[in-house]
C-alpha cells in the first residue's frame, strides 16, 4: 500500500522557518505530482501547494506564496516544504497528499501529518 510519512514539523517562532519533508513508498512517486495541505486547529483542510511529477511546474495558495516553496527529489522519493516567514496563522497539522486522477477530487492517499505551532 501507499506509504507517505511527513517529518519536521515543531515550534518556531513568527518570522522563523520551518522544512517539512515527506519521504514516500509503496508506489513509484516520480510518476505523481504531490500536495501539501493543512488544517488548522479547529477549521476545515487547506490546500497549501502542488508541484507536477517532475518538480517542473508549482502552485501555491495566496495565503502562502512568496513564503512557502515546495520541491521534490525523486531520486530519494522525497517532497519538500520550505517555509518562511511563518506567521501564527500557519499553525496547522500539514499533510502530504497523492492527487486523485481527478485533480478536482480530493486526494487518495495522504500521509500521517506533522503539527507546525508558530507561537512566540
């Protein structure tokens, strides 16, 4: 089965960084584009970034972009989100995802989550 483990996560401070990794198995990931999503403490999911299968092409949410870059080696099978200038509103649990075959469909298969607290 699909395996995607998300690390990095912790406490920061606002203005600081963050890199979140997520190291996936079970499938071969060059051949899927990867997301990252997040949910807040009490609100629904978020989607944060989306980068194409050969790392080529990215998206970012307004909330996020000109802060956050997503990337990927698909030689260590690894996604990437770095993250700057992070504010309080970023606190969240952040999820990588496998887009579903409808990319307007929710996601098929995510990953366990890493909790990001930014908080002074």
């Amino acid at each position: 089965q699909v395996q995607l483990v998300e690390s990095g996560g912790g406490l920061v401070q606002p203005g600081g960084s963050l890199r979140l990794s997520c190291a996936a198995s079970r499938f071969t990931f060059s051949n899927y584009a990867m997301n990252w999503v997040r949910q807040a403490p009490g609100k629904g999911l978020e989607w944060v970034s989306l980068i194409d299968n050969g790392g080529g092409s990215t998206y970012y949410a307004d909330s996020v972009k000109g802060r956050f870059t997503i990337s990927r080696d698909n030689v260590k099978n690894t996604l990437y989100l770095q993250m700057n200038s992070l504010t309080p509103e970023d606190t969240a649990v952040y999820y990588c995802a496998r887009p579903a075959s409808n990319t307007l469909d929710p996601p098929d298969y995510w990953g366990q989550g890493t909790q990001v607290t930014v908080s002074s």
